[in-house]
C-alpha cells in the first residue's frame, strides 16, 4: 500500500478531505477522486474551494501591511549589515592586538645615597650677638 492510499484510507468519512487534498496539490488517489466528484455534493464542492481560492487570490493586501512587509525586509537587512560590520571590526581588533609586541618590563635603578660625615653649616654672612637686658630679654618662663 502507497502513502497515497493510506492518507486517503485514513478519512473515509469525510470525501470532502479528498477535494481539499486535491485542490492543495497534495496526491490523491484518482478513483477515490471520481467517486466522490460523482456525487452533486462532491463536484459543488470542488466549485466552491476553486471559487474560493480565485477570490482569495485577487485580493489586495491593505497599503500598511505591503509597507511593514516591506520595512521588515529593510529592517532585516540592517540588523543583518550591522552584525557583520560588529564581527568584523572585533576580528579586525583581535588581528590587531595580536600584532602588537608587548613592551618589556622597565628596568628599576637602585640609587643609594651614603653620607660618611655630618654635613657642615655654612659660614655666615652676618652675626647677631644677644646681650641679656640690651637687646634681648627673656619674657616666659625663664631662669
């Protein structure tokens, strides 16, 4: 037994199913084709579905809904040159990053500073002398 037969074995009940497979291109056996066109019902079902699909297929669909099917395709072509503009300036980067030579570690210079004796005061260029009760004289808590 074919595919063909068993879909159309799997709905005796309904001969309209065979019309509807029929009508959608989908195989069908012929003779069960003919009985159920052989019926008045049958072949005004068929009418019908045909009638049916040319009216379906000359509607127009609605100005918004060409214009969003449109503006989805634009949409999708941006989202989609975005991506590739993103993957490739990180692989360009990575490239990039990979070329670099990385500087070597500064060397460190250890300065050491000895001083051998206390440094010496400089000679000065004018001398003050204080004299107790002249020109000095103590105020807090002296002796």
């Amino acid at each position: 037994m074919t595919d063909v037969q068993e879909t159309n074995n799997l709905l005796p009940d309904r001969p309209r199913a065979i019309v509807e497979a029929f009508i959608d291109g989908e195989p069908v056996v012929p003779e069960a084709l003919k009985d159920v066109l052989a019926e008045a019902a049958g072949r005004d079902y068929l009418i019908d579905l045909l009638v049916l699909r040319g009216v379906v297929a000359r509607m127009e669909l609605p100005a918004a809904s060409v214009a969003s099917a449109r503006l989805g395709r634009s949409m999708h072509l941006k989202s989609l040159a975005t991506a590739a503009a993103v993957l490739m300036s990180l692989f360009a980067g990575y490239l990039a990053g990979q070329r670099v030579v990385t500087p070597a570690e500064a060397r460190s210079v250890e300065a050491v500073v000895e001083f051998h004796s206390a440094p010496t005061a400089p000679t000065p260029t004018r001398i003050i002398t204080l004299r107790p009760g002249v020109n000095w004289t103590e105020s807090s808590g002296g002796r």
